[in-house]
C-alpha cells in the first residue's frame, strides 16, 4: 500500500472509532428533545394531547386544523428519521472499519 492510502486508512480508523461517542451523544440529544417536548410542549409531538385538546375545545379553529394530526406526525416522523440516519452511518462504519482490517491484515507480511 502507498504511504497515501495507509494514511487514509488511519484517518479512517480513527473517525471510526470516535463515531460510536457522536452516535450515542446525537441520539441523546435527539432523544432528550423529543422528550422535553413531549413533556413541555405536547402539542408538538403528541396527537393523544391534541385530539383531548380538541375535544375540550381548548384550540381555536385555525391552530385546530393545522394541528389536529400533521403536527405531531411531522415531528415523529423527523426524529425517527434522524435516528434511522444515525444507525444507518454506525452500521455502514461498522462494515467500513471491517474492511480496513481485513485491508490490512492482507498487507501484513
């Protein structure tokens, strides 16, 4: 291997063995917010609050047909899509990282 690609490889390595601490700590974040907001702000992430909302007749009609069910969706649907996205970087890494062993243990003389 040239002294370029080794040092490529090394790069590599290191970024993924760092990944799994920015995972953990992006999913933390993403997990702590929806869990704030669904304790804070419920109206933006849970549709069980906005329908007992609606059904006190606590929302005025136009924030009521916004809100009634695309609110609540709309930011489940991101924070399930953001987790997907980490896992799908932490699993294609994971393959990433296997191949670099191999990579070099075929080089090993």
């Amino acid at each position: 291997m040239t002294p370029e690609i080794q040092q490529m490889l090394a790069r590599r390595q290191r970024f993924i063995k760092r990944w799994p601490v920015v995972a953990l700590v992006a999913a933390a974040i993403t997990l702590s917010f929806y869990a704030w907001a669904f304790i804070k702000q419920p109206i933006l992430v849970n549709p069980v609050h906005v329908v007992h909302l609606i059904q006190n007749n606590a929302l005025d009609s136009a924030t009521q047909s916004l809100l009634a069910i695309v609110a609540p969706l709309m930011f489940l649907t991101v924070g399930a899509l953001l987790l997907l996205l980490l896992l799908f970087v932490t699993v294609g890494l994971i393959n990433e990282g296997r191949l670099i062993r191999l990579l070099e243990q075929k080089q090993a003389p």
